[in-house]
C-alpha cells in the first residue's frame, strides 16, 4: 500500500520506516528541508537504536523515500498520516495544533477522494472533528479522516511499533477500517490486539494512557518522600507492590520526576480538555503539580547533599537526555537541576553518551566532558541523572579519587549505598530511607 507520514521526527520517522519494512511503500514528507537533506544523504537526524539500519535497509529496498514536497510525497497514497509535533502552547497547556492544521490545509490542495487522513499525532478530542471540517472548508470530498494515536517509547521506539502492546483505531467509517487493517495486517501475525473505536474515543485514549503512566511516576515519588522521612527503602516497597499483577511493576521507579517530549505535554492537554468540558480531573492535576515541584527541588537535594550553600560549588552532572538510549532533551529533568545548580552558584560539568549536542543550546555556561570520569574531576558531589547503561558499572573508587568532596546523589537509584559508601563516598538516593546528614 502506498503510505505518506507528514512529519519525520521521532514517530513520523520511527513509523515510517516500520511500515516500510512491513513492505508498504513509504514517502516520509518534512518541511525541514535540513532533515531531509540528512536522510537523502543516509544521515539520522534523531538518535535512536537500530534506526539507521532499518531506514538504511528500506530505502536499498526502494520503499522509502523523503521529501519535502507533499504534494508529490501524497501523490497516489492510499492512507497519509500526520505525525507532526503537538507541544504544549505557552501559557495554557493546550496541545498547539498550528502545525496540525498547516498540514491538513497544505495537503488539501493535492489529495484525492478516497484516501484516509490518519493522526498518529497525540491530538485532543475533537481534533479529528475539525480536520474533517477543514478539508470540507478547502472544498476536499471523500476523505475519511481517522486517528491512530501513537504508543512507541523513544529508545525501545522500532520494538514498541513492531511488537506494540496494542493498536488503537478510532474511525467513523468502513473504509478508514478497512485501511488501516490492512496497513497493520503484518502485525497480526504477532497477535499485537487492535482496538477499533470512535475517532474521540481513540483521541482521548492516548491521553488518558500517558495520565496514568505520569500518575503511577508520582505515585512512587511520593512515597519515596515518605520513606526518606520514616527509614523505609522505595526500591523494596515498588518491588513489593510491584509483584501484585493488579499493580505491575513498571513505571513505579521512584527518580527526579517525568520529563520528555510527552508526558509533560499530554498531562497538560488533558487538563486543558477537561477545564473546556467542565469536568474537574483533579487526580491528574495533582500529578502535574506534584511532579513540577519535584523538578524545581532538584537542585535543593544536592544542596542537602553538600551540607550547605552550593556558591563556589563544582557539581558533576552525568546524563541530560530525559531517559536512556535517545538524544531527547525535550523538559528533560537535566534541565530544571542545572538551572537550579547555577542559580544557587555552583559551575557544573555535565556528560551524556548522546544527547551533549541537542543539550548545548538549552544549558549555557557549563562545561560539557568526554566521560563521567572527566566531569567528576575536582567535583564536590556527582549527580546521577539519567540512567544510561555506562553509568550503571562507574568505577565508583575512581570517580572518589577523582572527586573534591563525597557526595554521590543517585537520582535513579542505579547503586546501593553500600557500594559507594565501600569508596568513601556518601550516598544520596531516592526514597532510600532517612537522607544522610
Ligand atoms: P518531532 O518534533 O520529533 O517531529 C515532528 C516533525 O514534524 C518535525 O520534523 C517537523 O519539522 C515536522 N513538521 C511540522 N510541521 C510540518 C508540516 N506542516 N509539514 C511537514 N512536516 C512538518 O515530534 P515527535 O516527537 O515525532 O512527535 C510527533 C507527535 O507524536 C506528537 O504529537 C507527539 O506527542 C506524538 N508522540 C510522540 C512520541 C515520542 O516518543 N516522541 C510518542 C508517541 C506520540
């Protein structure tokens, strides 16, 4: 099937080659003509594992194209999907759909009676509404307008699109149906569940699913609070609840708080939502203000940490992207720390296996080094902020020489206090009974 995906970020790229290697025939169109350039050129513009094989594979294959030019790149396609960002409009929280529109509005002026417009994008209720609406505006018949709310995990993104836990479909028409069975058909053969619905229902469904993912997060962080006021350790109390099927033991890692490019946002949106349909959606509104003031008490932990004020303080900062395994410093967690650290005085040394150049602009004024070893050196306390796996294995003796002070704030939980207690230095987790003084 002839597939067009408007948007080549995170997902629209992800998706796009997913559904090449599916065996459809894929144009990815972007307006970013830099972006296209890159993947014209064999080049990632993202970071993520196993994508540069899999694109690389598909466009050998001639499934897979770029382009800037929609026109061309819709040319022919039976489904095209928006995959375009939504962020969060400043000052409200509402989903900015700007980028949406301009899409539907663009390809208006080239699509043919019975194609399927699909949004992979996370959109509010409704959206799907007015982008049938829109189209009938620009004079566009016969287009069925579908959505197709996206799951993937940056980092495990390719695995989640394969072997997704489920797919959502929400379509007010047979032929919307009908069309995105047989896109997803492949994915039948690992049994992966679809869940046909109605467009609002399948618009609200991803909101509702990143609500709960954010409210199991501050869940666990609020508890690891308390086990830092009553001598109780979080890690056990998630393994203990965790172990309940009811309950499941993912997403209950206590840590510095959700960042990323969704959680974030979507709480938002959804709040945003609710306050237009008059429906009060106050466990969701806790979350977000539970987890902000999380983010803004980062640099108030390592303070703690140090015994006193941070001015003249030289603070190591190992991993900025917001989790393992991507380059993506959208509200990483990194971000709110560091500003805290230097509004409070101290000079930070930050490392990241991937993300230092996405980080640069958004952090200025620290020193950016080749490994954790480097960023240690002369540090009075060493921050562990994302979790990647070369951070798990340090050389804890190495990184205590290297250190000026003793302080280890492990906002992961990656070690145990004993082992850094073992080389001399002081350990500071999350929820891992009282804090040391
Ligand atoms: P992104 O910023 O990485 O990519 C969006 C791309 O769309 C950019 O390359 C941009 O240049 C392009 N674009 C914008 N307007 C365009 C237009 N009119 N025509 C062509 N291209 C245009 O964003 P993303 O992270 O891929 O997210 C996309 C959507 O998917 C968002 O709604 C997001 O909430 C949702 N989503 C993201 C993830 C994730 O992990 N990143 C997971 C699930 C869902």
């Amino acid at each position: 099937m002839r597939i067009a995906m408007i948007g080549t970020g995170y997902v629209g790229l992800v998706s796009g080659a997913c559904l090449a290697d599916f065996g459809h025939e894929v144009t990815c169109v972007d307006k970013d003509q830099g972006k296209i350039d890159r993947l014209n050129a064999g080049e990632m513009p993202i970071w993520e594992p196993g994508l540069e094989a899999l694109v690389k594979a598909n466009v050998e294959r001639g499934r897979l194209h770029f382009t800037t030019d929609l026109a061309s790149g819709a040319e022919g396609a039976e489904a095209v999907f928006i995959a375009v960002g939504t962020p969060a409009r400043r000052g409200d929280g509402h989903a900015d759909l700007t980028f949406v529109f301009e899409a539907v509005r663009e390809l208006a002026k080239s699509v043919k009676p019975g194609t399927v417009v699909v949004t992979k994008s996370t959109v509010p209720v409704g959206t799907g509404d007015r982008i049938a609406e829109v189209l009938a505006e620009e004079g566009v018949a016969g287009v069925a307008v579908a959505s197709n709310p996206e799951f993937l995990r940056e980092g495990a993104a390719i695995r989640d699109f394969k072997i997704p836990d489920r797919i959502v479909v929400g379509a007010e028409d047979e032929k919307a149906r009908e069309v995105l069975r047989e896109i997803y058909r492949p994915l039948f053969l690992n049994q992966a569940p679809i869940l046909f619905t109605g467009r609002r229902t399948a618009e609200l469904t991803k909101y509702a699913a990143n609500a709960f993912l954010a409210t199991k997060i501050s869940f666990i962080n609020e508890v690891a609070n308390l086990c830092e006021a009553v001598d109780a350790d979080v890690q056990d109390v998630a393994r203990g609840i965790g172990l309940d099927n009811r309950i499941g033991a993912k997403f209950l890692h206590a840590g510095p708080g959700y960042g990323g490019s969704c959680f974030p946002k979507d709480t938002l949106a959804l709040l945003q939502t609710a306050e237009e349909a008059g429906v009060e959606q106050r466990i969701v509104s806790t979350v977000v203000s539970v987890n902000d003031n999380r983010k803004a008490a980062l640099a108030d932990r390592v303070e703690l940490a140090v015994g006193g004020s941070l001015a003249g303080k030289r603070i190591a900062v190992l991993g900025l992207a917001f989790k393992p395994n991507t380059d993506d410093m959208r509200d990483a967690p990194s971000i709110p720390l560091i500003d805290g650290l230097k509004d409070k005085g101290a000079s930070v040394a930050a490392f990241d296996p991937v993300a230092m150049n996405q980080a640069e602009p958004l952090l200025p004024g620290i020193d950016f080094t080749r490994d954790a070893y480097a960023a240690a050196d002369g540090a009075d306390a060493l921050v562990i902020v994302t979790e990647w796996d070369e951070f798990r294995a340090l050389d804890l003796g190495r990184l205590a020489r290297a250190m000026r002070g003793r302080a280890l704030i492990d906002l992961r939980n990656v070690y145990e206090p004993a082992e850094a207690e073992r080389v001399g230095l002081t350990y500071f987790g999350i929820g891992r009974g009282r804090l040391p003084h």
